[in-house]
C-alpha cells in the first residue's frame, strides 16, 4: 500500500485535504533539509481532533461518515500517501479553544518491523518537533510530522549535496503543483473565505489553468451531460476554453506561466474537478490524441459528489476514466472548441527559431535572417540565382506555425554557424 504510486506532491495535497475538511483556511506546509534528520510538516488551524478521532484517522480504512462533497473517500489517503514517503507519520492535534492540550499517535515502520504488529504509538508532547508544539499552542488544528524521509531522499548519502539540491527542487515544484491543485479554493472560488497556503513561509499562488485574466481568452460554450449510477442520476458540466497564443497575451512572462508545470502540450485538455479540488490536470482521458495544433484547448469539467466509482477515481486522486457512455457525445460536444482552438493556432500561432522569437505571417523577419544565405542554397542546390530568395520567403508566409519551425530548422542546420550568429544579432 505504500507503493500505490504518489508523487511527491500528490502526497502532500492528501494532507491538505483533510486539513481543509477540517475548516482550516491557513496551512502550512514546512521542509525542513538536515540530511538524516531531515521532515515536513503540514500545519492547520482547523477544528482538531480528539485522541479517539486521531486513532480513528491513523487506522487503515477508517471509519467516518463522508459527506457527498468531502474530499476524501477510502479512509486511506492519509497513510498511504504519508508512508509512500517517510518511515514515520505522527499526527498530533489540539480541539479544545479554551485549553491547550496537545494529542499525538504515531506510525514508526521501524516499531512494526520490531515487533511485527500493526501498532500505533502514543507520543508525548516533549517528544514533538518543536515547531509543532509552537503551533498547536497557538491554535486548535492538526499537525501532520513525516521524519525518516528515506524514500522521498532515497540518495547513497541522504546528507550530501545531491540530496539537498533535490530537496530544494521538490520545494519548488511543491509550490506549483499545490497552486494548480488547490487554485479554486485559494482564489475563493470554491467557498466564501479563502484558504492560504504557505511552504515554507511563502504563499503559494493559485495557477488558473484557463487564463481567465487574459483578455483575449475565449470562453465557449459550456455544456452537461447526463449520468446514472445505482439509481442516481447527475449531471457531467463541461465549460470549455481556447486560450489566446502567444503573441496574444499580455505578457511573455503570462504566457511562460500559462504553460504550467508540465509546458503547453502536455497541459492541454480535461482539468477535471470535484468538490472545487482538481484531480486531473490536462490529457484527453484517451478521447483523442495531444497535438500541436489543439494545444490552446482546455476544458474544466465538473464531476457531480457521489459518482466516483464511475469515474474511477482512485485512492491517490492522480487517475481519472470517462465512463464509456458519455464518450461518443463528449468528443461531438467539443468540436466546435478544438476546431476554434485549431483556427487560433493557425492564424495567430507562432513559430521559434531555436525557442527564441515569434514569427507573424506577414513580417519580413524571416527574409532578413536568412537573406544572406539563400544564393547559397541556389549554388548548392544547382538553381537559378535568386530563386530561393523569391520562392522559400513564400512558402514560409504561406506555412502553418510547426512547418515554419521546421522550416527555420532546415535553415539553421544548412547554413550553420553563420547563420546562429546573425540570428542572435538582428
């Protein structure tokens, strides 16, 4: 159960979940290097738990009563996700406004392995990281501690420099994947108050994944349709948008940000949601293949509480399927987005000459690069004098945005060096 296949990320957003659950709108989520001793903590100001509640919560497959819209499910996310990380997960927690009484369980892997039992372990207050008593004599809430991260450092020496260069990475990237993650309910979309998140000490940003500040987004028009499931019956919402390319919007820096953490091609598509948190950030669910050309498509699509088992949505949230009868009609739905998406692409698109520039239809940029070497090609090519200079010039206007990166790639690999050194000049 440990090897159920969390990323990192994937597996702090679990905590986040039950911290949210539990009323929390300030989080903290702190990573803290110091080779073997090296933890995270995931600190909230939510309702807290008592010592019966805490058992409850540490035991695999617990029992609560979910409501139709909580973010959990299988009373396993909260172990799974934290052991498929570190050898030991505590939980401690405080419940009571009025009195400051702090209550902590503990899974330690090396206490099971001792003594071969499924065992919790109770641990005192002065055995805690002492951020995490800081915390909990503040404010109710829950503190979630992972130490012994062998698997997340799994390095020969979890003390050296690789591992502490990795360490800083995975701060980073944590901070994007919980900002697309979480983006509704930071934005308060999702519920009237806002809920902060800060990894270690910053807050995190809130990645929209459909621009919706970016003038030139197009919202299309959003659809339903109809599932059934053991008697019940729901509704699938779609609201599809095509995002502006890249000479479009406001900024480059927008557009680099718009890409999001897996980059333009790879996040286009279903952004799939329940109960405001995302579970699937980009991919067609197997509807169609990701191309170039459909890139600018992305859709937010709304999966009514109650209906996971039809979507089959797993322990780890990171897995969704569309049920086979709703397929046919979801990709006859989307036609009119790809097929705006596709024209954006190709009339507003843009090609790169080595990732460094835009290239409109009708500039003369390209004839400037190149210009110098185009009596060349006529040479080498046996052509009359100037005939490459009249007829490539059209073809690449003529050209859609990936053929004119692929021809700009022919150019710079026939005119070589040369021609590297008077693109970085103009």
């Amino acid at each position: 159960m440990r090897d159920l296949g969390y990323e990192f990320s994937d597996a702090v957003a679990e905590i986040v979940d039950n911290s949210i659950q539990a009323g929390a709108n300030v989080i903290q989520v702190n990573l803290q290097f110091d080779g073997y001793e090296s933890y995270l903590t995931v600190l909230d100001n939510g309702v807290g738990m008592t010592p019966a509640e805490i058992r409850e919560a540490l035991r695999f497959g617990s029992m609560r009563d979910y409501e139709q819209d909580d973010l959990g499910k299988f009373g396993l996310g909260l172990k799974t996700s934290s052991l498929s990380q570190c050898d030991s997960l505590t939980v401690s927690s405080r419940n009571s406004q009025k009195k400051v009484q702090i209550h902590s369980y503990s899974w330690d892997m090396d206490h099971i392995n001792k003594v071969d039992q499924w065992e919790i372990l109770p641990i005192q207050t002065n055995e805690l990281l002492n951020p995490v008593v800081e915390h909990l004599y503040l404010t109710t809430g829950t503190a979630v501690t992972w130490e012994r991260l062998n698997r997340l450092l799994n390095f020969q020496d979890p003390a050296g420099g690789r591992a502490e260069n990795d360490f800083k990475r995975l701060i980073q990237e944590l901070k994007i994947s919980l900002g697309a993650t979480f983006h509704r309910y930071l934005t308060g979309e999702q519920r009237s108050k806002k809920v902060m998140i800060f990894v270690n000490g910053d807050l995190v940003e809130s990645w929209d994944p459909f621009c919706r500040a970016e003038k030139k987004t197009v919202e299309m028009e959003s659809f339903s349709i109809p599932i059934a499931m053991d008697g019940k019956k729901g509704l699938v919402k779609f609201r599809p948008f095509v995002l502006p390319a890249q000479s479009q919007f406001s900024s480059a820096s927008a557009h680099l940000r718009a890409g999001g953490p897996a980059k333009w091609n790879k996040q286009q598509g279903f952004y799939i949601y329940r109960a405001g948190r995302l579970l699937q950030s980009g991919g067609w669910c197997g509807l169609r293949t990701s191309d170039e050309h459909s890139k600018l498509a992305r859709v937010l699509v709304e999966i009514p509480a109650g209906f996971d088992d039809l979507f089959k949505v797993n322990i780890s949230k990171m897995k969704i399927n569309f049920p086979r009868e709703m397929r046919e009609e979801t990709v006859h739905k989307l036609a009119p987005t790809l097929k705006k998406a596709n024209d954006s692409y190709r009339t507003q698109g843009e090609a790169s000459f080595s990732g460094a520039s835009v290239y409109e239809a009708d500039d003369k940029h390209f004839e400037k690069l190149v210009g110098n070497f185009l009596f060349k090609l006529d040479a080498d090519w046996n052509l009359s004098p100037g005939t490459a200079k009249d007829v490539l010039p059209k073809l690449y206007r003529q050209a859609t945005p990936s053929e004119r990166r692929y021809l700009l790639r022919i150019f710079k690999r026939l005119a070589g060096e040369e021609l590297t050194s008077l693109q970085s000049s103009v």
